[in-house]
C-alpha cells in the first residue's frame, strides 16, 4: 500500500524521497480536465501537494520562531550574502566575458552584426545585459526563499512545476505563483502561455519582484498580480532591504564593467 501523503511525512523525508512520493502519488491524478499535455505533469503535481501544504507551511513558519530569519538585521545579512555572491559569480563570467572580446577581430565566424562589425564593447554591452537579466531572476527565488512563507519547490521537494517558481503562504492560503523581474518582464508571445500555466492552479498569482514598468501581464479575474513592495510584504521580508542590497550589487557590477571596458580601451 502506498505510504499516506501528510506533512509530516514529507517532512521527515529527505529531498530525494519527498520527490518519490510526490511522483508516485501524482501518478494517480486523473488528468482529463487538462487540455494541454504539456500541463499534465504540472497539474498532477500541485493537486497532490495542495492538500497538505498549508500544514507543511505552519510546521516550517513554527521552526522559525527562535532566532528568526524574519529579523530585520538577520534578513539584511542573508540578502546580502546572496547578493554579493551573485556579483561576485558575475564579475567573475564578465571578466571571461572581455577576454573573449579579444578573439573577435580574428574571429572567421562572427555571431552577430556587433561582432561583424569588430564592435567590441557593444558585444559585451550586449551579452552583458541579456545575462544579467536572465540570472537575476533566479536570485529573486533564492532571496524570497529565507522567508518561512515561501517554498520553492525545486528545493524542497525536487519537483519542477511548470510555471510555478515559487508557493506563498499568506494569510492561510498557499498561492502558486509565477514570479518575474518587472512588470514588463513578458512578451505579447508569452502572455497566453503564463496564463494557461497559471489557470490550471488552485489560487495562482503573477508576481514581479519591482513595481517597476508596465504591466504587460493583463488582469484576470482569475489571476491577481502584484507587484514589489506587496509581493515582499506578503512574505515578510523587508522591501527596502531588497532594493537597498540589490542597488548595491548593481552598482558594483556597473563599477566593474567600465574598469574593464576603460582597460580595454587603452589596449
């Protein structure tokens, strides 16, 4: 018989076994209210996990009661360690970045009009903008992850839910959320996909970790956004300490980025 899927047995379970059970369970899910395949698996998953992760929630946000990473200056150490370590893992693949500039003008296979053109400061400007924007939104994840409110469930259960990147529990509900950067984050292309991922959860939400921008994600009924200071609020974590460490890295890859490109100037 298979083993009962409680809180308090995925709790006691190492990732790795939380992942087993959860598939196994999901194997179950009848699917035949899902029209899109590719959503079967995402669906299986969270209508398994939906029924008990409110009690997993409670049991995470009761073992943070002492010494809480909720405290102002806790949550400001934790921020920024994991916003120095993302500037410093940049740093490191931009200085890689002006290193390869040096190959171009002898390079037989250009990639792009910039490289065409031996332009190099504007193939790194331009390689340089496109990942930094892809990376961050994954630091956004590991920074609302310190909160107990927040699940990711990669992390904690080892399961890839499409189109979910985060579960916020808040005010007794969980909400599977998709989380972006800004509120101009998607495309037209990508709106009707984010959409039909969300449609299929029980409580979904659509995030932007900056009220910045416009929104390019409509209103649906179904479907709340919010956006910066709300989104961290919702998951107790200061809003002003996230803006004030990620300015700071910012500001630090910004600095680095002109030291190289002023040094590659003068080669």
């Amino acid at each position: 018989m298979p083993t009962q899927l409680t809180a308090e047995t995925l709790i006691a379970l190492s990732v790795q076994e939380r992942k087993a059970l959860i598939s196994q369970q999901a194997s179950t899910i009848d699917i035949k209210n899902i029209a899109d395949e590719d959503l079967h698996k995402a669906y299986k998953l969270t209508k398994v996990i939906y029924p008990i992760i409110s009690y997993y929630f409670q049991h995470q946000i009761e073992q943070d009661k002492n010494n809480s990473v909720l405290e102002l200056n806790i949550q400001s150490e934790l921020i920024r360690s994991k916003t120095e370590k993302f500037a410093t893992d940049f740093i490191a693949w931009l200085t890689k970045e002006f290193e390869h500039k040096a190959t171009i003008d002898n390079s037989p296979n250009p990639r792009n009009l910039f490289e065409l053109s031996g332009a190099k400061l504007l193939v790194t400007s331009n390689s340089v903008t496109r990942s930094l924007s892809t990376r961050m939104g994954n630091l956004w994840e590991q920074i609302s992850n310190i909160s107990p409110y927040v699940i990711i469930p990669e992390i904690e259960f080892g399961i890839k839910i499409t189109g979910i990147d985060i579960i916020i529990f808040n005010n007794d509900t969980s909400y599977f959320a998709q989380l972006k950067t800004l509120k101009g984050t998607l495309t037209g292309s990508q709106i009707p996909r984010a959409k039909k991922e969300l449609s299929i959860h029980e409580n979904p939400l659509f995030v932007v970790a900056f009220n910045l921008g416009q929104w390019t994600f409509p209103q649906y009924s179904k479907i709340p956004r919010i956006a910066g200071k709300e989104f961290w609020d919702k998951i107790h974590i200061d809003y002003d300490l996230v803006e004030s460490h990620v300015k700071n890295m910012l500001l630090l890859i910004d600095k680095t980025f002109a030291e190289l490109a002023a040094s590659e100037a003068q080669k």
